[in-house]
C-alpha cells in the first residue's frame, strides 16, 4: 500500500505543478526573443534605456563604467583649465553626450548647443592609406563651432525641400531632401570637395558589436549576388591610426572605423578637440588660423579617462525588445523577413568569445545588422568615398532599439543625416541593393504597413 | 482507504495551492485607478506646476536685482542679487527632483546649468567687443551661460566679490545672464508645461488616456521614481556630486563653490525628490499609492526621506572643506542617500510595477 501512496502522492505533485503550466510561448527557435543583446540585455524601456550597464559588474567595474558615464557626460572648457580643459580650439559639441542624447541619436541641426550632425569633408582622391583626402586647411572634418577668439572653419546651412511619394494605393507620403551648403568659411577652398553628413547615432551594443568576428561579417556577403536577391554587401577595410593598420571597419556610419577606441578617441579630437594617447594631435592642428595651439604632444584626455569611456561604452546593455507576443507585431516580423529586410538588417549572429566579459561574449544577439556597406541608392549618396565605401555606400544601421528613439530624443530622426522624421519615411528613401525590398513594401498593404512598423517599434 | 483519501486531498490541496496566485485585492480597484489619476492630477497642478512657476518668479526677481545692481552698483545691492541667485537656486535645485519632459528635451536643464564654468572662455568673453546683450548669450556655449557664470560673477572666488570689483563688462555679462535664464530658458520652461504646442502638464495628466509621453500611467510612475526621477537625483547626489569631491578630496570640481551653496544645492534636490513622494500643496503624492497598499512601505520610504536630509545638518561646514574635515558625516550622508535611492529603485519600482496595472 505505501508504494500506492507514494505513486499518488506523486501523481498529485506532478499534476499540481502541470495543470499549472501556462502555455508557454516559447520562440520555435528556443530563445527568447526580447533579450536582443543576450546577457547583455536590460528590462527598460524608459527615455533612459540606452544609458544602463550590463548586469553583474563587480563593484570595480560598476565604478569604472560610472566614471566613463560621467566623463562621457561631462563638458569640457577651453584650456587652460585645471578641469576637464582640451575643448577646441575648433569644435563640433563640447560633450559626447550633447550630441549622443541619452546615450541616443543626435539631433539634425549643426552649429549649435544641441547640433548632433557633423560634416566629414574630403577632396577627390586618397590618402597614403587608401582614406579620404583631406582639405589643406580643414582636414577631414568641419568643425563649425569655436572657442572665443577663433573663428568656426565654416557655417553649415540646412535647407529641406519636400518629395512626394504615393503608394500604390494611393496614400502620400512626403519625404524631405536636405541641401547642404556652406558658408562664412574661415579660408577659401581652391578645387572641388566632397561633404558627407553625419547624424550622431545610438550608443547601442556597441560592445556587442566589436565582438562579431571578422569571419561572421564577411559570410554576410554575396559578392556575386548568387541568390539573385539584389543584395550583395561588400566589408569595409581601414586604416586604423592607432594599431597603423588595415582592418576591417565596424564603426561610423560608412564603416570607416575598426575599434571603440579610436572610435572614441576620434570622436574626442575631431567633434571635441580633445587630444588623448590615441589620437594625440588636435583636429586643428597645422591649419592657418591655429598658429596658437601648443604643438599636440601633451593629451588633453588622461588616458585612464579614455579608457573608462571606453569600458562606459562597451558595457552598456542593449534594451529588451517589447511586445514580442503580440500578433500585430509577430505577423510584422513575418513581413520583413518576407520582404527581404532582413537581407541586410540580420536578425541574429553570435559574438565572438571574450574571457574578460563574459556578458558579451558569445552571446546570441539580434542586432538587425550585417555590419556590411550596401549601394543605398542615389537619394542617400554622399557621393564622399570612404577608404572602399563607395559614394553611394553606408553600412547597415543596426536597429535594436530603433524603437524607443522616440523617449531617448524627445523627437526620434532616422538615416544617416537624420532626414526622416518617421520609420516609414526612412524605409521610403532605400534604394540600391534595398530597391526591391523598398518596392516589396509599397506594395504592402496599409495594415500591412503598420504591422511592419509596429515591428520596428518593437525592437 | 482513509490515508488514501486524506492524500487525494493533499493532491487536491497542493494543486489548488500551488496555482494560487497572489491576487492582491486591496480594498477596491476602482479606487486605486481613481487614486493614481488623482496622484497623477496633483502631480502637475500641485506640485510641477507651482514650483516652477516659483522658478518664474524668482528669475524676475534676479533679474530685477541684477539690474538694479548694474545701475547702482553698492555691497548692499550686491548682496541682494546674490540673496536673489540663491532663491531661484533654490527653487531649480528642487525642481530637479523631476527631470522629465521639456526641462531635458529641450536643453532648458543644460543651458542654464552646465558644470564648470569655462574660465578661459569667460575671460576672452570680457576682453572681446562682443555686445554681451542678452540675444549674444543666448549664442555663447553652454558654459558661458546660466547660474554658474552667474555665480562666479556675483560671489567671485571663494566669495571675495565686492561691488566696487565689478567692471562695467561684468555688470553687462550679469544682466544680460539673468536676462537668458528668464527669458530664454526659465519662463519657456514654464509656458512649455502649460501651454501648446507641448502642454506637458496635460501630457502628464492625460498618461494612460491618450497622451502621446506616456502611454500607460506606469509609465509615468517609473519615469517620476527612477533615473529622471527620484531615484536618479538621489544617485546623482549621493553617489557623483557628493562623491567625487570626497574620494579625490579635490575642492575644485564641486557644484556652486562660489557661492557656498554647494551643500544647499544638494539638500534642496533631495527634498525635490521628496515633494514629488509626498505632494506639495495639498495635493496628493505618491505616498498616498504606496500608504493606501502597503503603510509599512510607505513609512520605511518616509523615514529614509526624513534620514537623509537630516543628515545634511550633521555637516556643518561648507563642502569644500567639509570633504576634509569632516569626512565621517559625509559619508554618512552619502550612505543615507544610497539606501534611499535603493529603496526607490528597488522596493518604490516593484510595488508600482506590482500594483499599477494601467
């Protein structure tokens, strides 16, 4: 009889936890499919959800990200200054998080306090390492603002004019096409050149990012379109000016630049004017007007600074996606890999392994990018080639937490120059190798449309 | 057969019991959505609301001294305009215990109080030919303008301002500095919470019906409790402002030097935080939500509240120097400020993410 018991007894336990099991909806792929940086994943969906660390940092390393937190925060003033000087003397912002807003995008205007669009500037040719040709006099970036007493390299005006563009349905969007042109430029340019826009973008998984191995990136590419879907992707190869040498580019909106350090360390000189041991003379130096600036051997930026910024950068966590189950959002996911974003935009890869942070390392992450140079077509072309980023190149903006832009702005702006006010207009201006998938979407329709864009707001 | 029974039972008993799910029923739901709309309510007509219209008039106010500094230009009047900075400090310094909407969208928070003040900067300002009329501030980086550069103005270093010291340049700078906090920042700060195209205020109070910043109104709580909220200033203070200074024991990077305000800036963003927990003009806070669901919450969050600032008053030298001198109360301050700012973070988030449901 005991054993009867104990068979019943068992029974009961067991159907009292099974007759409690919900029926889970587990992805068929057995992930979870909100926890899009993996490990490196956070439950926040706030204005502040780019700016948090990846969990279980030791104390130590809590405290390094929170230093590199408050120096990417913090301002910095002209020298000489007993803190935080090395601003300038010709600068774009005088913070990182004055353009990265919330750890977020830049907001598309230029020359002012809030400005997170910058110019690269460059004249027909390369460089001895296969990079732009800078401008005598300007380098290869305008700095449109100044400290006191210098005079901005040049004033950038911003004009918009309207585009319609009508689905086949009948509905009408209308698209913006900026027209750059510059003006009040300190020193006349003799020759033609080249101007390219950059919108400061998210700070998201960049960690992340830097550990997909080369390997993984280039099995992205389709060099002969063997499949026949009009995508090929082509890797981006660097000068990288700190290791000297090539490698292949992850970073910046053309893929021009191999590593967060330099990354960081670029950004510090030529949008700050800040000098560090990774980039130890300033944006300025040599041009006429700066006859003023101490040659550049001393680094403005402490290089243990530089070093928290980067550990800041490289631990902050990727937020959850949001409404995953929902059916609206579920039948979007089907659309855009139906319609071949997902050509480009690559939902899933795998990190490279990483013994010093195990978060990021090997980590099954949705990026939605194959970190690859796509032809985007010739209404987004800078027509400025970038080492071999072609005039009408970019690299796949990757787009977990493209949705909540929106609360990390205040007001979300897309692309690479920040054109489009909404995600349906930046999906309207792909073209190039996205031109059938741009096509395929038109086609959609207006349910369809909003499925697909509740997607994206999803991520 | 009876033991048999009794094990079906414990069967029937586990199975019930285990898929029991801790259904809060707390007294009705109807009044708790009632009570976090009414909180919500209060929250902008109550609280956001009046304190920054207090900010509206305290600028006026400094800009009226200030003016009357410029033309006039005596200790007494000098030290009026410094009385002057130090209200509107602080009713900004409260108004930072809710950091959300248009004070960081639109740049109203770094424009006015951008830390350090450029010196370098500062100086080649003065030695321009720039008109320094209050529209060519308004053109100046963000550390050439608001209450920093005013306060190195009107305090000097270490405090050594006098009116005599002041040069017709200076005078210029101060007013037209004033100028920019009111009318550049400060009174659009106000008019953007009550009036279009923004109507924060409305925003706020319609969070969960229709508002385009918060869809739903758990939203809005954990926007008001965590990082641009309470919790946020909490750790700004305790663990980066106060911090720093004290672990590099390094008097140089702290808040408002010039003016010996630096720990009154901190003490008044921690009772920030604390009006928007308890309400302000009889308006209801959050406590009401925490107190109507769990008192021995609301009276553990009351009670650290009520810690922490009264551990501002352990430190009775200014911070420059108490960084040194008196090392034990900084730290106690600052580890009451941790627990306070864990409590919101972890105990305050959970019950609103707990009890909240719309």
């Amino acid at each position: 009889m005991k054993k009867t018991y104990i068979l019943i007894g068992i029974a009961g336990f067991v159907m009292a936890f099974s007759m409690c099991h919900k029926a889970a909806d587990f992805p068929e792929i057995g992930y979870d499919e909100r926890m899009s940086g993996g490990e490196a994943t956070v439950l926040d969906e706030s204005s502040k959800a780019f700016t948090l660390a990846i969990s279980g940092l030791s104390a130590r390393d809590a405290r390094v990200h929170t230093i590199g937190d408050q120096i990417f925060d913090q301002t910095f003033v002209a020298p000489p200054s007993s803190i935080f000087a090395g601003l300038g003397p010709v600068y774009n912002n005088v913070s990182c998080v004055n353009c990265h807003r919330n750890d977020g995008e830049g907001i598309p205007t230029a020359g002012f306090s809030n400005a997170g669009l910058l110019f690269r500037i460059s004249q027909p040719g390369t460089d001895a390492h296969g990079g732009p040709l800078a401008v005598p006099g300007y380098g290869g970036q305008l700095q449109d603002q100044a400290v006191l007493g210098t005079t901005p390299e040049a004033t950038i005006n911003i004009a918009y004019t309207d585009v319609p563009v009508t689905y086949p349905d009948g509905t009408v969007v209308t698209l913006r096409k900026p027209n750059y042109t510059l003006q009040n430029m300190y020193l006349p340019i003799t020759g033609s050149y080249m101007l390219s826009p950059r919108l400061a973008p998210p700070m998201v998984g960049l960690g992340l990012l830097e550990n997909v191995p080369e390997q993984t990136i280039l099995s992205f590419v389709d060099a002969g379109d063997t499949n026949g879907d009009g995508i090929t992707g082509k890797a981006n190869y660097v000068y990288d000016v700190y290791t000297k040498k090539q490698e292949i580019g992850k970073f910046g909106l053309k893929a021009n630049t191999p590593t967060l350090l330099t990354q960081i360390a670029t950004a510090y000189q030529q949008d700050m004017g800040v000098t560090s041991y990774v980039q130890p003379v300033e944006s300025a130096y040599g041009q006429q007007q700066m006859h003023g600036v101490a040659g550049g051997t001393q680094p403005e930026l402490a290089d243990s600074l530089l070093n928290f910024v980067l550990y800041y950068v490289k631990t902050l966590a990727v937020p959850a996606r949001r409404d995953v189950t929902d059916a609206d959002v579920k039948t979007g996911q089907l659309i855009f890999n139906q319609i071949n974003c997902s050509g480009c935009h690559r939902p899933n890869m795998r990190t490279g392994v990483d013994v010093t942070l195990p978060q990021i390392s090997n980590q099954r992450i949705q990026p939605f990018t194959d970190l690859l140079l796509h032809d985007m077509g010739d209404g987004l072309a800078d027509n400025r080639p970038d080492f071999l980023a072609t005039g009408n190149e970019w690299r796949t903006q990757p787009l977990w937490g493209i949705g909540l832009l929106q609360k990390t702005t205040g007001t979300a702006y897309y692309l690479h120059d920040g054109r489009a006010r909404t995600l349906e207009e930046a999906i309207l201006w792909h073209n190039g190798e996205a031109k059938k998938s741009k096509q395929a979407f038109m086609q959609l329709s207006s349910s369809e449309r909003a499925k697909l864009l509740k997607f994206l707001g999803s991520l | 057969m009876k033991n048999t029974i009794f094990i079906w039972a414990l069967g029937i008993a586990t199975i019930t019991s285990s898929c029991h799910k801790a259904t809060q029923s707390p007294g009705t739901t109807e009044s708790f959505a009632t009570l976090e709309q009414t909180v919500i309510s209060d929250f902008a007509n109550n609280t956001a609301l009046p304190q920054y219209a207090n900010m509206v008039s305290a600028a006026v106010a400094l800009n009226s001294a200030v003016t009357t500094l410029h033309s006039s230009t005596t200790d007494a009047n000098l030290q009026s305009a410094q009385a002057a900075w130090k209200t509107l400090r602080t009713a900004w310094e409260q108004c930072e215990g809710y950091l959300i909407g248009p004070v960081e969208a639109s740049d109203y928070d770094p424009n006015t109080d951008t830390w350090p003040t450029d010196k370098t900067q500062l100086d080649s300002l003065l030695a321009s030919n720039n008109a320094l009329q209050a529209a060519d501030i308004a053109a100046l980086p963000q550390s050439l303008r608001g209450y920093h550069p005013l306060e190195y103005m009107l305090f000097g270093v270490g405090g050594s301002r006098t009116a005599a010291s002041l040069t017709a340049k200076e005078k210029q700078y101060m007013v037209s500095l004033a100028a920019d906090m009111l009318n550049n920042n400060i009174q659009p700060l106000y008019q953007s919470w009550v009036s279009a195209p923004t109507n924060y205020a409305q925003q706020v109070i319609t969070a969960g019906n229709g508002s385009a910043a918060y869809a739903k109104k758990l939203d809005f709580f954990l926007d008001i409790t965590g990082d641009n909220g309470m919790a946020g200033i909490c750790g700004e203070v305790g663990s980066e402002k106060m911090y720093e200074p004290f672990i590099k024991k390094d008097s140089t990077i702290t808040e408002s030097p010039y003016s010996d305000n630096t720990l009154l800036d901190f003490k008044n963003n921690i009772i920030g935080a604390q009006n928007v927990y308890l309400g302000l003009n009889g308006g209801k806070g959050i406590k009401d939500l925490v107190a109507s669901q769990n008192k021995s919450l609301d009276n553990k969050i009351k009670a650290q509240f009520t810690a922490a600032i009264n551990a501002f008053d352990n430190i009775t030298q200014r911070y420059e120097l108490a960084i040194f001198n008196q090392r034990v109360q900084v730290q106690q301050l600052m580890d009451q400020l941790t627990a306070l700012k864990d409590i919101l973070e972890n105990d305050l988030t959970d019950f609103l993410k707990q009890y909240v449901k719309d």
